[in-house]
C-alpha cells in the first residue's frame, strides 16, 4: 500500500511485528501520531508541537512504517485513525505520560522553549499577572509568553478548543480530561456604596431583591460558582446590571447604582477609603479555588509544570496606583427579571 509522498508499507506476517522495528519506534512519533488524530490535521499538529507540518507528516509515516499498519486516513475533511489506529491511541497518550513522568522524575533540566499562551481572568491581570509572567521569564528565558485576558467560561472555550495551554480561572472542577491545580482562593463578599444607607445588620437573601445587582457578563466563571448557591439560598434579584469590565463595575458600585459581589483583598483599599461597605448576609459562599489548567493529556514540554510556576505569585491584592488604563470595548447590559 502507498502513503502520500510515495512512501509504502506492507502489513506483519502473521499478525506480529518485528522486535528490530518496534524499537525504532519514537516518543516523537507517537506525539505527533496522537495530536494529528486528536486534531484531524498534520497542520494543528505541528503547530501545537511548535514545529512543520512536513516533520509531523514524516514522523506519521515513520511510525506506520515500523508498525507495519496504515494508522491515519488521509481525507479531504482531515485526518481519521484507521482500526489501528484507533487502538494505537489510548496506547500514545500512555507513552507521552510515561515521557513527562520521566522528566519529572529523573528531573531533567533541559531549556523550556517555544510559545506558551496562558489565558487569565481580569482580576489575575490586576493583581499578579505581571509578577507571574516576570516569574517565568526568569525561570524560562527561551519561553515566549503570550497572554490571554478574557471572562473565564471564554478562556474555557479557547482551552477546549486548544488556542490557549494553560487557563487560571475561578472553579471547582472542570472535568477529567483536564489537569487542575489550585493556586490560591478568592474572598468574594456583597459589597455597596455608603450612600445606599443599607441597614447595619445581615440581611435576609429576599432583602437583596429590593436593590439592583450589578455582576460581571454572563461569560465570568464566577458566575457559574455562584449561581446554584444563590439560588439553593433563595437569592432573587428584579434588576441586574451586567458589565464585562471588573474596572466599571467598580465605578459603578461606588456610585451607588446597586450591590455587587467583589474579591475584598482586591477592593480592601476601597472599603478602607470609605467609597465600598461590605453587607452582610444570613448565607455566605464558599470561597471559590482560582486554578491552573491544562489538558491532561497535553504534553507541550512544561505546561503542567507551569501550574506550579502560578503559585508563588498569586496575590490578589491591589497593586499601588498607576495611570488609568483605557477601558476597551466595555460593555454593560441590563436585566431585569419577573
């Protein structure tokens, strides 16, 4: 049978492979085998192993060569594993785990290299993002970094769709297919201005309804942490005001436009000024894990051990004040419910 390129192979005798061939069979190979199934293209392939379609095209036929068996059919809509293939798989992603247990173990100390896209929320670039990327460089000088901005669910979806490594984001589990590593925790409490005249005491989850809300867009991950605890504690609001811009929706808090649910170390400087009160209440959430994540079966060299990198800077504090940076394409929404 041919492949593409003229290249050909002819199925074991008997059903069994050659010892001599099978030893010549790469971690390489079987990288670029799994990633061009798991991304139907030779061309997504070699962009996640940061190297040229052509290498991972060759390391394919390689290792169907040694194999013996044809594991990828080459269609016009992309890449499909063959029967053998299919079987190969599992088989591929258990090799690449023994790969980064190797390294880890032995601890090799080889140069981590190539472009590393990590995803964070806005409060993240607030507070210790610039620490962070300053703590991989040092650790990295060959890494190129290139950070991500965006409301969690949609750093979720870019991690899902594999156009960002690593994500840092509010949650609790985010399914088996991914590794998750818990850098820090977030104290989020109801917060308002003053000038609201709320009462001085914990308020019933029904009181809440009397005054608008204002939250972050209905892509923020935190969201999704509070929802099912807000409404297990019978939290209703008539209005919500909703904004992608943490930066706005801090204005507006302490205009008085409404109540709304912030990070306190973030906002300390805030309540310590006399602009933000916190308001209490009968139920309080648990605090909600920010984590490092990546696909469990990834193996771009690094990517889980850059989890670890994250928690030496994880701070949400404040950083001191710099000039206002430009609020781009802030977008603010208004909802109001039966």
């Amino acid at each position: 049978m041919m492949l593409r390129g003229g290249a050909s192979f002819a199925p074991p005798a008997n059903g069994w492979y050659s010892w001599d061939k099978l030893v010549n069979v790469t971690f390489k190979q079987l990288e670029a085998f799994y990633f061009s199934v798991s991304h139907a293209s030779f061309t997504l392939a070699a962009a996640k192993l940061c190297t040229t379609q052509s290498a991972v095209s060759k390391r394919v036929i390689e290792l169907e060569q040694a194999l013996g068996v044809q594991l990828v059919h080459r269609m016009p809509k992309g890449l499909i594993p063959t029967q053998a293939g299919a079987r190969l798989l599992p088989i591929a992603e258990e090799a690449m785990g023994l790969k980064q247990r190797i390294a880890s173990e032995i601890g090799l100390n080889d140069e981590v290299k190539g472009t590393f896209r990590i995803g964070v929320t806005e409060l993240v670039a607030l507070t210790w993002l610039t620490n962070l990327l300053r703590e991989l460089k040092s650790r990295h000088p060959a890494l190129q970094i290139e950070p991500v901005v965006d409301a969690g669910m949609n750093l979720f979806s870019a991690l899902e769709a594999n156009t960002i490594d690593l994500a840092v984001l509010p949650g609790t589990y985010w399914g088996a297919e991914y590794k998750c590593v818990e850098v820090g925790r977030v104290d989020d409490f109801w917060m308002a201005s003053p000038r609201l005249e709320l009462p001085d005491r914990p308020l019933k989850p029904e009181e809440l309804a009397d005054y608008p809300v204002l939250e972050q867009s209905a892509g923020s991950a935190k969201n999704a942490f509070y929802d099912a605890w807000r409404h297990e504690h019978g939290f209703r609001f008539k209005k919500v005001f909703a904004t992608n811009s943490l930066t706005v929706l801090r204005e507006l808090t302490i205009e008085g436009l409404g109540i709304s649910q912030l990070a306190v170390d973030y906002f300390t400087p805030d309540i310590d000024a006399g602009l933000l009160r916190i308001v209490r209440t009968d139920h309080h959430a648990a605090r909600p894990g920010v984590f490092g994540g990546v696909p469990a079966g990834q193996l771009l060299q690094g990517a889980r051990r850059h989890c670890g990198d994250v928690r030496p800077s994880v701070q949400f504090r404040a950083r001191p004040l710099r000039p206002a940076w430009p609020v781009a394409r802030a977008q603010c929404s208004i909802r109001s419910n039966p």
